[in-house]
C-alpha cells in the first residue's frame, strides 16, 4: 500500500476550540477518509501546541499549573475526535516526552549546521501571534490578526536561527514546486514575501522570564520558541529520530493550515528543515477564515461558533457538510445561522433525506425486489449508453477531479448534481404508477435509482461518514469499497456492484426538517 500522511497544525490551547480549527481538521479528516478508500495506508496527525508566553500567562491567569492547564484544554481538543466523527491516528502535544526530546535532537542539528547563534535584541512582539511585527506589518500600530492585544517590546539575549541563510534555497524549492503552496495565490504570496530578504528569527526566550518551554540543550537558561518547538511535531509525531523506518515511510506529507500560519509553515518550517538535513513538506494546503456577518469572530462580539454546540444542536455531519459545502477551500467564507439552516434544509433534509426516503419506499413496492435487482450488473452491461450510466460515470470523473485539486465544495456540488438528476427521473417515469410486474421496466427504473444512491453513499463516506453508514443500512448491502479502482474514476459500476442483492428498510428520515 502506498504511504500517504497528512497533518493539520497544532492549535494552542489558550482557549477552547473554534470553528475556524474545526474547518481545517474536517478538510484535513476528508482527504485522509479518501485516501484511506483508495487503499493507502494513511496516518493522520493533529493535536495541541502547549508551549509559549500566550499558554504561559493564560494558565497564570486562571492561577493553574502550565501543565494542568494544558492537560485540561488538550481533552477539550480530542473530544473533537467523537464530537465531529474524525478519523485522525494520532493526537500529539508538544509536552510530550518524545517531542521534546524530538525538538532538542533537531536544535542540535541546525546548531552543528551553524545556523544557530546569540545575539542582544530589540523587537516589537505579538503575543497573539507569538511572532516579531515589523512596522509594514502594523495597522494603526496594531497586528491586524490580534487588534485588541497590545505590541510587547522584547529586549534581551536569545538564542536565533540563520533564517536569511536559506533565501535562495526556499526560492529554488517554490519553483521547482508550482503546487508546493495551494492556492496558487498564497505561493506567490510566500514568494514575494521572500524575495524582500529574509531576517534571522530568535528561537529562544530566557526562562527566568517565560519558563514554559522545551529547555535549549546545554543551557538552562533558555528555553525554545514556541514556533520552533511547535513544527518539529511534523516529524516527531512519526517517531523521528529514533524510528526512522517509520519516518521515512511517511515523510514528506501534507500539511493543512490556516492563511495566518502561511509564513511559519512554507518558509520558517522549510528553512529548519533544511538546516536539519531532512526532505522538506511535500505540500502545504492554506484554508481562509471563517466571518460572522463578514465579521471576524470575537468574544467581544459575541460572535464566536463553538462546534461542540453546533453539533450538539443538528448533528456532526450537518456541520461537516455546511463547512465543506458553503466554505471555499482557499478562501475566506462566511457563517450565519440563517445560511446553515437554509443548507440544512434545502440540500440535506429536501435533497439527500427526501431522495433517500423516496428510493427506499419505491423499491418496497416491488415484491421479490432483490432477486430481480441483484442481476442488475448485466442489465447495464446491455445498454452502457443509458443516461443514467452516463449521469453516473460524469459524476465519478468530476467529483474525482475535484476531489483531487482539494475543491471539497466542487465535489459535493457533483453529488447534488446527480441528486437531482434521480429527482428528476423519477417525475419523469413516475415508477409508483405501474410497478406491478418483477419484468417491468418500472422495476428497472427502481433498481437504478437503488445503484445510483449506493452510489451517492460511496461518494459521501469522506465527507459525511456517519449519513453514508446510514444510507447502506437502508439499502441493505455494504459499503461499495472503491479502493481497488484506481484514477481516473470513471465508474465503480464494473468493479463494485457485482452481486449486490438489496434488502431495503424504511428508517428515521436521515434530517428532518428545521
């Protein structure tokens, strides 16, 4: 099996998780549910980042231990794994024993590069951001993530990493890699970003005054840079150093991130990477934000979503479908309560739950129906040219396509297509008028419609786990287990609907209406 790993950043634990976060791990738990169909042997990642002044000062507020705070907040963070129906095979946190060990091994290694030197400081620092602003960076004297917060002046000795040594080489890597950064337009963000000159980051702080951090190997008076420590997860996560077989078997991987991180993700991180002697990412997805209103999110505002509550109120995989459906994979999207209950509604309860319940109680109306529909596969076979084959196999071939350039929406955008073309068709034949005979053609018309929502349940097992087990159920067979076929898609129909003998039953509507 082929190895495929894909990771999401490492959210700190400074407050609890958003909606924003759950976008990501959802894109993220897509592509790693996809994979795993097409028969790769995945390893999906996650966690938490616990290090740093914001998680340091945030636990002395609540008068907590940096580590019992931590350990409270990375609960809150893997209680996504139930709440949102992930698939991820590890959870790591950069308290963890081996990741810290991971993160000194690495340090010493870009130390003997000599790309790691002292020097005194004066910088403008964001706490929200844990990163140095530069003038043209401020608005209004302000970060523009974090305008609330004010700008920390940092005057000390620390520890930095030659940043400015691997210019060159990032370059080279953007070029020789057009879709090393997706879109397209956060490369040659990143590219011009760059080209500007790249400045030596600091990568420690002195512990006297922020102790909460991975100790710097032979000196106990600094500790790392949240940022620093924090990425090396990437490759401690898959057991580095010590079981290089397993990290040679996953690395390089995908790694999903939010615009904000673009700059530590494709560059700082690619820069350690290089100064380590390791193989750089093999790509970085960028996702956008998500606004209220076209707000940004705030407590102040009162405008903050909190998944677990949303969930709680429609269900896991209504929240999957409106994230993945209403929010552009690239860009920023926006979220109201209005605009999920209308998706709710119209695509999940009128569309796919109406479809569903239609099919199901048509096929109840021929008696012996699966006997007559398990000899369906020949039946194709004697008119591949029929529109629904051609519906079918032009809904594969696209939702593969987009599937593959990360374009979530496009793909189930393809899915409701052909929705709504099995709508369509049963106006038109009106099977419910003349199913009386197992030879009919009514009875043909039924079985696919029955194939193309097993169809449509294939398709949806990435995106909504839990709806497509439910579709199976009703359908009376197993999932179709498309792994075996391999791209282009054209159709499963050869491969994966051999045999299939439904047994229909009626259940609950799949959402009910608002």
């Amino acid at each position: 099996m082929k190895k495929f790993y894909i990771t999401t950043t490492l959210p700190y634990v400074n407050a609890i998780p958003h909606i924003g976060f759950a976008l990501e791990i959802i894109q993220a738990d897509v592509i790693a549910r996809y994979r795993r169909e097409k028969g790769d042997d995945v390893f999906f990642n996650t966690g938490t980042d616990e290090h740093g002044l914001k998680i340091y000062r945030q636990a002395l507020k609540e008068k907590k231990d940096p580590q019992k705070y931590c350990n409270e907040y990375a609960a809150k963070f893997d209680n996504l794994k139930k709440a949102l129906n992930l698939s991820y095979d590890n959870f790591i946190r950069t308290t963890d024993k081996n990741h810290i060990k991971a993160a000194q091994e690495f340090w010493q290694r870009c130390e003997a590069n000599k790309d790691i030197y002292k020097k005194k400081y004066k910088i403008k620092y964001c706490v929200g951001c844990e990163l140095e602003k530069t003038e043209s960076e401020l608005q209004n004297g302000k970060c523009p993530l974090h305008p609330n917060l004010d700008l920390e002046i940092i005057e000390e000795e620390n520890y930095f990493f030659r940043y400015s040594k691997y210019q060159d080489k990032l370059l080279k890597l953007y070029e020789k890699n057009p879709d090393f950064v997706l879109p397209i337009s956060r490369l040659n963000e990143i590219k011009k970003f760059t080209k500007r000159g790249l400045k030596d980051f600091s990568i420690s702080r002195l512990s006297e005054k922020m102790p909460w951090g991975v100790p710097v190997p032979n000196d106990e008076n600094h500790v790392m840079y949240c940022w620093f420590d924090a990425l090396i997860n990437y490759i401690s996560c898959l057991g580095w150093p010590k079981n290089l077989e397993k990290f040679e078997q996953y690395w390089p991987g995908i790694q999903s991130a939010g615009k904000d991180n673009l700059r530590q993700q494709s560059s700082m991180w690619q820069a350690m990477l290089m100064s380590a002697g390791l193989p750089n990412s093999k790509q970085i997805l960028i996702h956008g934000f998500i606004t209220s209103n076209g707000k940004k999110m705030s407590k102040s505002l009162g405008n903050v979503v909190n998944p677990f509550e949303l969930v709680e109120k429609y269900g896991a995989d209504a929240v999957r479908y409106f994230l993945l459906r209403e929010i552009p994979p690239f860009e920023d999207g926006d979220y109201t309560q209005e605009k999920f209950e209308q998706r709710y509604n119209s695509d999940l309860a009128k569309g796919l739950g109406n479809l569903t319940a239609r099919v199901i109680t048509l096929a109840k109306i021929i008696n012996n129906q699966s006997s007559v529909i398990s000899n369906q596969l020949s039946v194709i076979n004697k008119v591949p040219d029929s529109n629904f084959q051609k519906e079918i196999k032009k809904t594969w071939k696209n939702y593969e396509k987009s599937l593959g350039k990360f374009k979530f929406n496009e793909s189930l955008e393809e899915i409701w297509k052909l929705i709504s073309f099995c709508d369509r068709y049963i106006e038109k034949e009106r099977p419910w008028e003349k199913a009386t005979a197992v030879k009919n053609n009514q009875s043909l018309v039924i079985s696919d419609l029955l194939l193309t929502l097993a169809s449509i349940a294939e398709m949806l097992r990435p995106f909504m786990p839990k709806t497509s087990e439910k579709i199976f159920q009703q359908l009376g067979i197993k999932p179709l287990k498309i792994s075996p076929l391999t791209p282009p898609l054209t159709s499963p129909l050869t491969l994966s609907f051999q045999s299939l003998k439904f047994k229909v039953k009626k259940s609950k509507p799949l959402f009910p209406r608002i």
